[in-house]
C-alpha cells in the first residue's frame, strides 16, 4: 500500500467514526463524547474520537489503564449508565478544568471476537433513556462493526497490492541483473521479503553431492548449512520430479533436506531451479505457520525461482547451458558462492548449537606432485581432492569451494570444535595415505590447514579470507596452524 492510499484510507475511517460519534451525540442530546481505543499491550486507552459544546473541555491522547476512571470498565460488554458523584467522582473526570455540570455517564462498548476493543461515552447533564434510542444504539454499534472491518478489509487488500509491488520491483531487477551470482542473491532477498516470518535455503550441486550452500539472512539454522541431501526428503523429490512440492509437516515429516535434521516444523515448498531441463538447485521456503503459503505467495515464489532460471540461462548462452552453475571442473564451488555464503554468515545472528568454520586447505608437497604427474593426472588429483575433502564422506556438514589452483576453500559446520579438529585430521591421514587416483596409482598427499571461525563479527569477507590466507601461510612453514577470532 502507498504512503498517499494508506493515508487516504486512514483519514477516511476517521472521518466516518467522527461523523458516528456527532450523529449519535445529537440523537442522545448528549453535552459530551468520546470514543477510547481498550489498547491492552500499552495498557492504555488511545483516543479516536470526540465532540462536546462545552468550552472546557480537553482530552488526552494516551492515559495510562490506572489513571482514568474507565480502566474499571475495560472488560465492559454491554451498556452501562454511571450516575457522578455516586458511581464515580466528579474529579474523575479529568477532561473538563473547570465547572463541570455532569450528572450521567452512558458507556458503550464496541466488543470484537470476545473483546472489548473500544468504548463510548456519552455524558449527559440529564439521565439518558435507553429503551427511547435503542434501536440508534444498535445502528451506530452496527456501524462500527461494518466500518471497522471495511477498514480491515482494505487495509488487507492495499498490503497485497503492496505484496505485488514489491514482487514486480524485485522481477525488473533480477532480470537486469548481469552476474550469476546477484541474481541468486536477488532470488533470495525477494522471497524473504515475500516470506517475512519464513525462511530460505539453497542446495546446489558439488563435490559429487547435492548439499545447502546458501540461506537467507533470517533464516533458522535447520536445516543445516552444508547439509547434504538425502533420498526421501522433500528436496530430493523436488529434484526427481523436476516440479515443486507443498507439505506441511507433521511429527518432523516429511524432512527438508537430511533424516538428520532438526527443527522440521510448519511447512515447506520445495522449488527445483531448472535451465534446459536441468536441475542446478532446489530452493527450499518454509515457515513455522503453514498458513503464510496462500496460493498467492506459492505463486509468486515458484516465479522467482523460474523467473531467475530465465535469467541465468540469458547470461550462460545456449552454449553453456550443459554446465553445472557454480561448480569449478574439478567440483568445487566457485569463488563468488563461497563468498556470498560467508557474507551471508557473518550477518546472521549465531545460534548457540551451530559453529562455522572457514579454512583454506593447501598442499605442502605441491612441487614434488608438479614434478611427477602430468596436466591430465594434476587434473584428475584435484578432482580427487575435492570429493575427498567432502566433509559428507565422514558424515559431517560442509562444502568446498575454489581458492585457487590446488588450495581449496572450505565451511565446516559443526557443533563443537572437537568435530572439525577430527575431520581436519582424518583426511591428512588419509591423503598422507595415499590417495587413488583411480588409474592403478596411489599418490601420498600432504596437506595443510589454516582456518577461523566465523563469530557474526564486524568483519568482511576480504578480512576471514586474509585472515584465512595468513594461517595457511603459517600452517604451510609450520609456525602457526590456526587463526581464531
């Protein structure tokens, strides 16, 4: 909804429950009145409206439940008449400041779902009949209800238009968008923006597996970063069929991603990204209220991710469209991903039950490998390196990504640092153990690590790789192994 129809809309309905309360003030012969909003939360009654002929009169905005005489009848649910000075004081009244000549108070109350939700007053210097202006009570009652939920109505109608607005503005820029990688984080920050209290995450393929590489900022830590996708769970279906798929969840099922995460709950809407036929990711979407998905946000968020595939597929050409998006030769996640992972990281807010690792891994006989394999077989090694380094293949979440030529990038999510310690030192044993290049040779590998933990700190991504950069640096002359913040 624009600023100018919100503002319109809002004057209006003003407008109306002034003309209500002049009307029915008139009917009632009334000396005064007013309409309170009952605002619970603040513990306060907000004014709306009012009318009065006499000169001394003045109403606050805002009063406090324990400083005016109406905070007895907050739980009003029919009418009530109060004779001053007999059901309540004169000085109660603290809208007159000076003479006051009234003698009766009739409250109105306007009860919504079970809810006193506003009340009226009408002070009279004569006792008011009700039985001779019941049925204009029951009309400006009625009249309430009819406004206040036209109102709501509107209200709710103008936030969809603005649903669409904001969806339109993020379609022109997505489609303008002339790398890869701004158009999957423009992908991600719209539908956040569609799904506010929900949560996006993205699998992609790499390292021979399929595993979650990105999530959006306010996302919960379920399913995990790094998680790889099993058979049997919603994504994995996505992918199969090659359509999405809708589920709410019940007892923790169907899973997301993984029979090992936690945390599955609300419901899920699991979108294959496809260029050519090809699957090159499924975008997940989910929120603990299974009512957020009306037909209207499935609709807008399938065509994001459709409309992204599009825009992909213009900047791959139909000359690329067979490669896998994101992934080096050798398997490894690009640069640009990683990065966009990491920056995305560090401004999350952490969870205590979920630590990340980033490190880079280079290998210290380099020279000695240069020396006795090939282009071909150095090829082949660092495809070999990368599904080995899979922090899947000891059953732990992670990826790896491309630094450069024969130093990889990596995330490791874990629970403790005891996990990523043991995973660190598993595959220097096993590399230093030869590694099987699949062609009847075992060739001895001997890596290095240095790594720091991401904290959700002030800093930027230049700063972890620089300070990633310098413990590899250390790790590789032996000074230093580790970088932490």
């Amino acid at each position: 909804m624009n600023t100018k129809r919100e503002e319109k809309a809002l004057y209006e309905f003003k407008h109306i429950m002034d003309d209500l309360l002049h009307l029915l003030g008139k009917a009632a012969n009334a000396k005064t009145g007013y309409l309170y909003w009952v605002n619970r939360y603040r513990n306060q009654f907000v004014l709306e409206t009012t009318f009065t002929v006499m000169p001394n009169v003045m109403f606050q905005d805002r009063i406090q439940f324990d400083k005016f005489f109406l905070k007895k009848f907050k739980d009003l649910d029919t009418e009530l008449q109060l004779v001053v000075d007999k059901d309540l004081d004169k000085s109660e009244l603290l809208h007159y400041f000076e003479s006051n000549p009234i003698k009766h108070l009739t409250l109105i109350p306007f009860v919504n779902n079970g809810e006193t939700v506003a009340i009226t007053v009408l002070e009279t210097t004569d006792k008011l009949l009700l039985g001779d202006i019941r049925n204009t009570l029951s009309a400006y009652k009625n009249a309430h209800i009819n406004v206040l939920n036209t109102y709501l109505e509107l209200t709710e109608l103008y936030q969809e238009e603005s649903r669409w607005n904001i969806y339109d503005d993020s379609l022109k820029v997505m489609i303008n968008e002339h790398e890869n990688i701004s158009i999957i984080r423009q992908m991600i920050e719209s539908m956040q923006k569609i799904l506010p209290s929900g949560s996006i995450s993205v699998a992609m393929r790499g390292m021979e597996t399929w595993v979650t590489v990105l999530r959006s900022k306010k996302s919960s830590p379920y399913p995990s970063l790094g998680l790889m996708v099993e058979e049997k769970s919603m994504a994995y279906d996505a992918l199969q069929k090659g359509d999405s798929l809708f589920s709410i969840h019940f007892n923790q099922n169907p899973k997301r991603i993984s029979s090992s995460e936690s945390g599955t709950e609300g419901a899920t809407l699991a979108m294959p990204l496809m260029i050519m036929d090809r699957r090159h990711a499924v975008v997940l979407a989910y929120d603990k209220n299974p009512l957020s998905f009306s037909e209207t946000i499935k609709h807008q968020l399938k065509n994001l991710v459709y409309m992204a595939s599009l825009a992909l597929k213009a900047n791959m050409g139909n000359h690329q469209t067979d490669k896998i998006i994101f992934t080096t030769e050798y398997g490894n996640f690009t640069r640009d991903l990683w990065e966009l992972t990491i920056d995305r990281e560090l401004k999350r807010e952490r969870s205590s039950s979920e630590k990340i690792w980033f490190g880079l891994i280079g290998l210290e006989n380099l020279s000695e490998l240069r020396s006795k394999l090939r282009l071909d077989d150095l090829k082949r090694l660092q495809r070999t390196l990368v599904k080995a380094l899979n922090p899947s293949r000891l059953g732990y979440n992670g990826l790896i990504g491309f630094h450069s030529d024969y130093v990889y990038a990596y995330l490791f999510i874990g629970t403790d640092e005891t996990h990523h310690e043991q995973w660190l030192k598993t595959n220097i044993h096993d590399m230093a153990n030869k590694l099987d290049l699949q062609d009847e040779r075992k060739i001895s590998v001997s890596i290095k690590a240095g790594y720091v933990q991401l904290m959700g700190s002030d800093l930027t991504v230049d700063e972890v790789i620089d300070d990633a950069k310098q413990a590899l640096s250390e790790a590789l002359r032996g000074t230093k192994k580790t970088v932490n913040y």
